[in-house]
C-alpha cells in the first residue's frame, strides 16, 4: 500500500479548508472514485491543513494528487491557496 500526505499553509489555505468542508460529499465521491482506494482523512489545523489519502498502489496515489489539484483548480482557486507540500511513501505498519 501507498500513503500521500497533501500539507497546505500559507496565504488562502484556511478557506481552502472552508470550501473543502462545505463540499465533504462531492470530496468524499472524487477520492473514492480512485480504484485502489483504502482511506482518507481531512485534517483542519491552525494555518490550514492535510489530507491522508492511502491507495493499495503508487500509481494510484498519484492519481490522487492529480484529482486533488483538479478539483481545487475547479473549485476553489480562487481562495488562492499554494499548491500543497505533497509526501508519499510505502506503508509498513498500519492500525485500525
């Protein structure tokens, strides 16, 4: 399996997340149409946020990242964000 973190801060990232949570429906149907898909999180922090996003392979992590920047290009540019701080990596230990 595959992790991706997507890190936003900075100028615009706070309302990004205000746009990302008021769309949680049509964010939770772009991740999960991913083949591929494990889980996700969205996660609010002071100066913005992360998402998790885990995929059974690379390739669709990365296709993850590219519907992210997608659907924020359609939705949200003009909140004005910086594209995220992407980390991606194998996943060796994972609980539920």
């Amino acid at each position: 399996m595959h992790a991706v973190v997507r890190s936003y801060s900075g100028k615009g990232a706070k309302e990004l997340f205000d746009v990302l949570e008021e769309n949680k429906p049509e964010i939770r149907k772009v991740i999960r149409s991913i083949k591929g898909f494990v889980s996700y999180s969205l996660v609010r922090t002071e100066d913005g946020g992360f998402s998790v996003s885990f995929y059974r392979t690379k390739a669709r992590a990365e296709e993850s990242v590219q519907a992210a920047k997608d659907w924020i290009k359609q939705n949200a540019s003009d909140v004005g964000a910086r594209a995220p701080k992407v980390t991606e990596g194998s996943i060796i230990l994972q609980l539920k």
